[in-house]
C-alpha cells in the first residue's frame, strides 16, 4: 500500500513553459509551505531506519578502518613453510629430552607444510583438469543472467514510452476542448467584469443624479 495516496498530474505536453519569474514565485510559495527543518527531519511518512547490530568482529574491523589503522592478527602462514632443523642434538650437549621435544616440534611443522603443499598440489591439478570448463560455464551463466536483465530493461523501456505516447496522445486530443474550456472561462471573467464595471457606473450615475436633485431642492 503506498504511502502517499495522492496523484497529482501536468500537462507537459499542453502548457507552456513558465517563466523565470513565476518558477521564483512557485518556489516561494513552496518554501513558504515547508517546515524549517525540512532538510534534516524525514518526512512522517518514511519509516524510522532499522537499527543495525553487529557481530564483535566486525564492529571492531570498523573501528579499525574507521580509525585507519594497519590490519593486524589474522593466519599465521608461517606455519605454511618449510622449518629449519633445530639446532638442538646430543653433541650440543642438552637433554635429551629436550632435543627430543624440539625435534618432534620441527617434525610436526614439516608435516603441516607438507599437507598445505599435497592439497595445494590437488588443487592446482583439479584446476587445471576442470578450472577451464568451469569458467565457460560461469561465463555462460553470467551472460544468460546480462541477457535477461537487458530483456528486462528494455522492456521497461519500452513499457514506459508506451505510457508517455498514451498520455502525449490523451493530452494532445484534449487540447481542443481545454482550450474551449480556458476560452469560455475567459469570457465568463470578462462578463462578470463587464457586468460589475456597468453597475459600477450606474451607481455613480445614480449617485450623481441623486445629489443633483438635492442640490435643486436647496436652491
């Protein structure tokens, strides 16, 4: 249901443009009419905007672009490389616990790089065995949905020069009877005019006939 119920149509194709003068005098009166803070309070119509609410995460990524500060945190790709074997052996002369534990550290390290490089590996493979079939059919389906939406505006294009050719159309084989109408209201003024500039001048007459008789009386 529409907000506002009003229709409030013109006749572009039948007045005349107007002039600088009356477009000043239209957008006094309309500033006359419209409250002072027009410019800063919504209409009571338009509903109040919802409030938003955010996760902790993403209020602080705003805070932090909001404050233009460097991203910070995030993965570690360090974890990714390949480590260095430790320094750490039963010459050096440490524990041999501790070399152990430094040792199977490094170990689990190798094998997490080795598992980001296997299923980068696979990746890859699979991108180049099916990435090319699937980026046609990507293309395929973004040009079928670039096709239904120029159908679409063309359509809406041409839906609304109909509606522009069907009021040009109503207005124009209405111009005649508008002008009658403008013409016979023109008239009807100018009688009502004539008729009150008559009986104007036959009440001075009468009053000038009455105050010649009231002189004659005098004398």
């Amino acid at each position: 249901m529409p907000l506002i119920n009003e229709f409030h149509d013109s006749l572009p194709y039948i007045d005349d443009q107007p002039t600088s003068q009356t477009r000043a005098d239209i957008d006094k009166l309309i500033s006359a009419e419209l409250p002072p803070n027009f410019q800063t309070t919504l209409h009571p119509s338009i509903p109040a905007l919802p409030e938003t609410q955010f996760t902790s995460l993403i209020q602080q990524e705003l805070d932090r672009k909001e404050a233009n500060l460097p991203i910070t945190g995030g993965i570690d790709l360090s974890r990714y490389e390949a480590p260095e074997a430790p320094e750490e052996t039963l010459a050096s002369g440490k524990e041999p616990a501790e070399v152990l534990d430094k040792w199977q550290q490094t170990l689990r390290k190798a094998y997490t790089a080795s598992s980001h490089l296997s299923t980068r590996q696979e990746n890859l493979s699979l991108l180049d065995a099916h990435g090319k079939n699937a980026w046609l059919i990507g293309n395929s389906q973004l040009e079928d949905i670039l096709r239904h939406l120029e159908k679409e505006l063309q359509e809406t294009k041409e839906s609304t020069e109909a509606v522009h050719k069907e009021r040009k159309m109503r207005q124009e084989s209405a111009r005649g009877e508008l002008m009658g109408l403008e013409d016979a209201w023109k008239r009807g003024v100018g009688g009502i005019i004539d008729v009150e500039l008559a009986a104007e001048r036959l009440r001075r007459d009468i009053l000038e006939k009455r105050r010649q008789q009231s002189q004659a009386q005098l004398q």
